[in-house]
C-alpha cells in the first residue's frame, strides 16, 4: 500500500509529538523505539520507514518542543522585566514537576542531549540561543537572562529527582527566591 506525502508527513508529525510527550515523561534513551512508536500508536517495525536513526528522531524532538517553548517564552513587544519573572516563577512550579509531559522538554532531556551526536547537541543549542533571545527581549540582560534559564532547568530536574515533598518544595522555593532576587537587582542597576 503507498501512503500520500501528505500522509507519510502526518503520520512523522504524530511520531515526534507522542516520543516528545514520552521522553519527557519517561526518558528518551531508555525508551526503545516500539515504545516510542506505540505511543503513537504505531508498530516499531515501521520506524525506520519514517527516520534514519533514533538519534534523527531525538533531534526532530528537541526541534518541536524547543519551538513549542519558545512560543511560550516569547515576549510581547512591550513585556516587562517582571513579566519574564512570572514566566520563571511559572516554570518552577508543583505542576511542571508532577506533569512533565505537559511542559518544557529542557529538564527531562538536556542530559541526554549532552550524550548524542553534534548534529543533535547543534539542534539544542540553536534552539535554546532562540529561547533565550526571546527571553532576553524583556529581561536585557544576557547574563541573567542565561541563569535564569539555567536555574529554572535545573530547579525542575532536581525537585523531579527528590524522594519528598518537602525537598522538592525546599528546591523550588530557593530557586524562585534567588530569580526574585536576580530581577531586584537588575532593578536597582
């Protein structure tokens, strides 16, 4: 049977969509490709009809979602420093801890991204330079526009990996406390 381009395209489309929601959710390298496949309802067997590698697949992953976060990031024309704190705030919250398949790809996969292949690490960083541009439109400042990122990831990847409650909440409020603190003084400047 010959599927249509236009089918063949879909039906790539809903493969990157169901692995982002997987990986990020369960991780990408120990997810096998029936796994990822399945969670778009389709057979492993049909994998590499659609990709060259796994690694092809992780790359077209991060591309999605790293666009889909940099919509979300992006920042109207007239945004504010402290509109760009409440997306940080926002970030660094219980419901992308306990949702993750829900939210930001960074967390549950840079890791991963620094083990693959240039051509992978490239996507990423192309893609997070995008984010942070976006970012960057409100906050103006480079350097804190990079550690608010930077502790934002980081915060949400540690408070996922804590047995309790009560440290996960402990990560999270130290860390919106300090990006508090980081946009008081880029106030103060």
């Amino acid at each position: 049977m010959r599927y249509s381009a236009e089918h063949k395209e879909d039906t790539r489309r809903r493969i990157v969509e169901a692995a982002g929601a997987t990986a990020k959710k369960h991780g990408f390298g120990t997810t096998g490709v029936d796994g990822l496949m399945g969670a778009a309802g389709l057979k492993g067997s049909s994998f590499y009809h659609h990709f060259a590698s796994k690694q092809d697949l992780l790359g077209e992953v991060i591309q999605a979602e790293l666009e889909g976060s940099r919509e979300r990031f992006a920042c109207k024309p007239d945004a504010s420093k402290q509109d760009a704190l409440k997306q940080a705030l926002a970030y660094m919250s219980v419901r992308h801890i306990e949702s993750p398949e829900e939210g930001c790809v960074l967390p549950s996969l840079s890791a991963e991204v620094a083990r693959s292949s240039d051509e992978v690490k490239k996507i990423y960083e192309d893609s997070i330079k995008s984010i942070q541009r976006e970012i960057n439109k409100a906050v103006d400042d480079g350097n804190t526009t990079w550690a608010l990122l930077a502790m934002s990831i980081g915060a949400v990847t540690m408070a996922r990996a804590m047995s309790s409650d009560r440290s996960r909440d402990e990560v999270l409020k130290a860390c919106r406390l300090s990006a508090k603190r980081m946009f008081e003084a880029l106030e103060d400047q």
